[in-house]
C-alpha cells in the first residue's frame, strides 16, 4: 500500500489522480479509476452543464468512491461561470482547477466545503492558490500532454513542494508508470496526475487512431505549440499553449499560429474550421504529452492503476539500499 496524505485525506486506496481530459474523459473512465482506488476525474471543459450534471450521476450510480470534477478557470473559457456554478449546484466534493486565475474559484468551492486541488504551471499560480487555501497543488511541469506551462517537471516539482510546506503537491507531467509515480513519491510528493496514460485507456471515450498514435509514439515526437490553439475561436491563458503527438496537421501549422487563426476566423458557421473538410491537412490534434513514449498498449484502467503502483512499490523497497 502507497499510503500519503492525499490518499489518507480523500479515503483513496492510491495516490493516483486521473487528470480531467475534457468530455471524453467521462463517467466510464472516472468511475473505473476510482473503483480502482485512485480519483477518477470527470472532464468538463466546454461541455454543456447538463451533460456534466447527467455524467456526475452516471459515476454516482457506478461508485461509492470519491471522484472530482475539473473545471477550467481562465476568463474566456467556454461555458466557465456555468460549469463553475453547476460544480456548487451539483455538490462535487473534490474539484481540481485550472488555468488562469483560480483564486475566486478556490474561494467558492472551499466555502461550499469542496475538497480544492489547484493545477499550477508556475510559481506564482501555486503561491496564490496556497495563500488562498488550496487543500492540495499539482505541480504540472511542460512535458504533459494537452495544455501546460513552460517548466520541466522535476525542478517545478521540487520547488511546488519548498513552497507548499504541509499541503499535499502532486506531480503531472511526464509520469506514465510506477517509475514516474517512484519518483514523484521519494520526491516527498503526495501522488501524481496522470493524462496521457489514461487517455490510453478502453474507458477513454476518445478517437481509436488517437490512442494508437500514442503508442506508435516514442515519446519525441510531440509538438508544443500555440499553433494547437490557433483554431478555436477563444484564447489561452499567456502561460500555457497545448501539447499534442504530432499530426500532419500539426506539423503543417507549427510555428504559423496567426495565420491559422486568421483562416478560422474567416468562417462564417458557428462550427467554423471544425467543419471545413476541405481543409488539408485536416483538422487533427491528438492532446498527449511526451509519456507517450511509456504508453505500450490500450488497458483498461483499474489494469493501469494496478500496473503503476505494484511497480512504485518495487521500486520504493529497493531506494532504501541506496542509503547503504
Ligand atoms: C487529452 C488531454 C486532455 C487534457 N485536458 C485537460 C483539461 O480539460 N483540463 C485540465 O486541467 N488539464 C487537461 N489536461 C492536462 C492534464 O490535466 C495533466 O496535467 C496532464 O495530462 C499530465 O501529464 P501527462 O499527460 O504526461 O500525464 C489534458 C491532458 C490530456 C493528455
């Protein structure tokens, strides 16, 4: 057992969050992870509230277990005020936030008596989400798949963990198995955020050819690139730009963010460049960060939550000789 206060907290059997991945990352995939003994995470960016309300039931009827939802919190995000105000609405025990400033969010969830997990990608986001009362920080360091920041992972980390003093730090970005999960531990960390991994997963609801791209990868082929923005008809906060597994789409508009912009703001249809089939290479990102390159098959998840802590567990037994 990989008892931390994370786990001892939430009355988890393993220090394993499964990060919010917007929509596809739904009921199936939540309740798996959480009746697995990690926290599954219900993704929600963008979604219409009833659907989160309805997806929220859904891993309801499937666990007992805690799970969170993730809600986005940077100004301009589709549907922010409705997501954050179906989050109270709906009495979500645990909420992890991101992006943006946190801070109002962080104050009204606690309020509500939420457990508060606050995702930062650099120092000042975790300051001010401590400072406001956060209950617990992802540190997310650059290599993670989907939105992040600039710092690698493990200085970030380190630095998260200085500054948080008794709050619980987990780590996101780069872990994919119990090596990562190892590290993130003997660092003093309180357990690890998993995307990528889990989009590998039978209960991720997402394209099969994106999971196949995932295994395909080694891990060096990912583009991090405000260009993987440059298509939606909103802005990302100026700390953060997307991580995806290169695509011919990708590769064609790295680098070339404006003018991608430019052609998807030339659509008159509310599904603008979304529905352009003409447009070659086609629309394509496949979110996923550089623990691509750990990702061998699809599994269900509760086998990738037994998989990452039998081999931490390994792992940690054997650190102690090298104290000698
Ligand atoms: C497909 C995908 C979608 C993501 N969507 C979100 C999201 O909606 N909200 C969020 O806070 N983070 C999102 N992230 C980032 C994760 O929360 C997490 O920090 C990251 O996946 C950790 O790194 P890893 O991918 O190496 O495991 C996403 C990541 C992936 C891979």
């Amino acid at each position: 057992m990989l008892q931390t206060a994370l786990t001892r907290r939430l009355g988890i059997d393993h220090p394993i969050v499964q990060a919010g991945m917007g929509a596809e990352a739904g009921a199936a995939l939540a309740s798996a992870v959480s009746e697995a003994g990690g926290l599954g995470t219900l993704g929600t960016i963008g979604t219409p509230p009833a659907l989160v309300a309805s997806a929220m039931a859904r891993v309801r009827d499937l666990t007992a277990r805690p799970f969170a939802i993730n809600l986005v919190t940077f100004e301009g995000a589709p549907l922010r005020d409705e997501l954050l105000d179906l989050g109270i609405a709906e009495r979500a025990t645990i909420v992890t936030l991101s992006f943006g400033d946190s801070v109002p969010a962080i104050l009204r969830f606690r309020a509500a008596g939420a457990f508060v997990i606050v995702q930062a990608q650099d120092a000042q986001q975790a300051e001010a989400a401590l400072h406001a009362g956060a209950d617990a920080i992802i540190a997310q360091g650059s290599e993670a798949g989907g939105h992040t920041g600039r710092r690698g992972t493990l200085s970030f980390a380190a630095q998260v963990l200085s500054l948080a003093g008794q709050t619980p730090v987990l780590v996101a970005g780069g872990v994919g198995d119990g090596k990562g999960l190892a590290a993130a531990l003997a660092m003093g960390a309180a357990g690890v955020v998993m995307g990528t991994r889990f989009k590998a997963s039978e209960e991720f609801a997402g394209n099969p050819a994106h999971k196949a791209a995932i295994i395909s990868s080694d891990g060096g082929d990912t583009i991090s690139d405000l260009s993987n923005d440059g298509a939606y008809p909103f802005r990302w906060p100026e700390n953060v730009r997307g991580r995806v597994v290169a695509t011919p789409f990708g590769r064609h508009w790295a680098g070339r963010v404006e003018e991608l912009r430019a052609r998807a703001e030339s659509y008159d249809s509310p599904r603008g460049i979304f529905s352009d089939a003409t447009l070659d290479p086609p629309l394509d990102l496949n979110w996923a960060g550089e623990s691509s390159g750990l990702v061998e098959e699809v599994l269900p998840a509760a086998e990738i939550v037994r998989r990452t802590v039998a081999e931490a567990e390994r792992l940690l037994r054997k650190v102690s000789a090298v104290l000698g």
